[in-house]
C-alpha cells in the first residue's frame, strides 16, 4: 500500500493548481477591462490595446504622442504604455503667385482640419489650396507650429517658392532676388528645424 492514497496526491496538488489556472484565466480578462477603463479615462484618442496591464496606443497624431503617453501611463494599473507611430507621409508647400498649395496626409479628419486651419490664418492675403488628405496610419511630417511658421514666413516672400517636407530632412527651393533676404530665410529654416535638417536649394537671380 502507497505511503499516501491517491486521492490526496489530487485533493493536495492537482486541485489547487487546477484552481489557481482557472482563476487566473477568469481574472486575466476582468484585469484588462478595469485598465482598459482606466485607460480610456486619461484620454479618449486613439485605439486601445490591453494585454493584461500593458496598453500599445495607435491612431494618435505624433505631436501628440508624448502627451497621450505620459496621460495613459499616470492611470490606475496600467504597467507599460507603448504607441505606435504612424507613418510619417512626405508634405510639400508651393507658394506661387497669389496661391498657397499644401500637399500631405494624416490619419483623421479631425487632425486635417485642425492643421488646415491654423495655416490658413498665416497666408497674409493668400489663398489657400488644400490638397491634403485623410489615409490610415500616415500623419503629417511637421508639426502645426512648424507648419504656421512656414506658410508666415514665405507668404510674404513675392517668389515663387517650395518646401518639401520628409522625416528629418526639409528642402527649401526658390529663386530669390536679393541674397540678404535669401540668407535671412534660410536662417528662420534652420533655426526652425535644425542645420542638419534643412537643405538649402535656393538660389539668387544673377
């Protein structure tokens, strides 16, 4: 005769550890949705993906990504927060004439908008041509701040001038009349974006 029956080998291991399985696959899916509330109480942009107590965030603009960040990682539970950039599509600026063409997308409507309009109350008189669009997992390359400085700063200029936009390089092209005010422009550039950053295609009318 064993030492033990064996029924208390399964009243004694098995049975709990069964138990505790159970519990934990029941519990797993109730953690998640009490972070996933808390979550969604810090901010309600983007798309939520909850894994136990980690949250991935996708579908926000970069520029506001940190904030949003930061925001989700102070709620109740959550351990990690990671977010999904979006693809930074290329954006161009054309200023000719009296016109101001802004080529580029984003992922919501809402953000188009939003940048939209902020420019189109720096074009000094100019109007405003918006051929932006709206496509999932893309968002514009600069910033709304940026964006105003640049449609404020060449709207004055009378060339015709352009500015492409890819991450981490800006191409200001134009010919300019006088070489004082080319350098001068040049110079907002890369105060603006950085030396590194910016490249210099502008030239002056011989």
């Amino acid at each position: 005769m064993p030492r033990f029956p064996r029924w208390w080998f399964w009243a004694a291991v098995v049975i709990p550890a069964v138990i505790t399985a159970v519990g934990l696959v029941v519990q797993t899916p109730g953690i998640e949705r009490t972070v996933e509330a808390e979550a969604r109480k810090a901010t309600t942009q983007g798309d939520l993906v909850v894994d136990g107590r980690d949250v991935t965030i996708s579908g926000i603009p970069v520029e506001q990504a940190a904030k949003v960040e930061h925001e989700v990682e102070a709620a109740t539970g959550v351990r990690d927060v990671s977010v999904v950039d979006p693809e930074l599509a290329p954006m161009r600026f054309s200023f000719i004439a009296n016109e101001i063409t802004v080529t580029g997308s984003t992922e919501q409507q809402a953000w188009r908008d939003q940048f939209v309009r902020a420019m189109s109350k720096q074009t000094h008189g100019r109007t405003l041509i918006d051929e932006t669009k709206t496509q999932r997992g893309t968002d514009f390359p600069i910033t709304t701040k940026a964006a105003e400085a640049v449609v404020a700063l060449l709207s004055q200029q009378p060339e015709t001038m352009t500015v492409d936009v890819k991450p981490g390089r800006v191409t200001v092209a134009g010919v300019i009349a006088d070489e004082d005010r080319r350098k001068a422009i040049v110079a907002v550039f890369k105060r603006l974006f950085g030396d590194k950053t910016v490249i210099d295609q502008t030239k002056t009318k011989e």
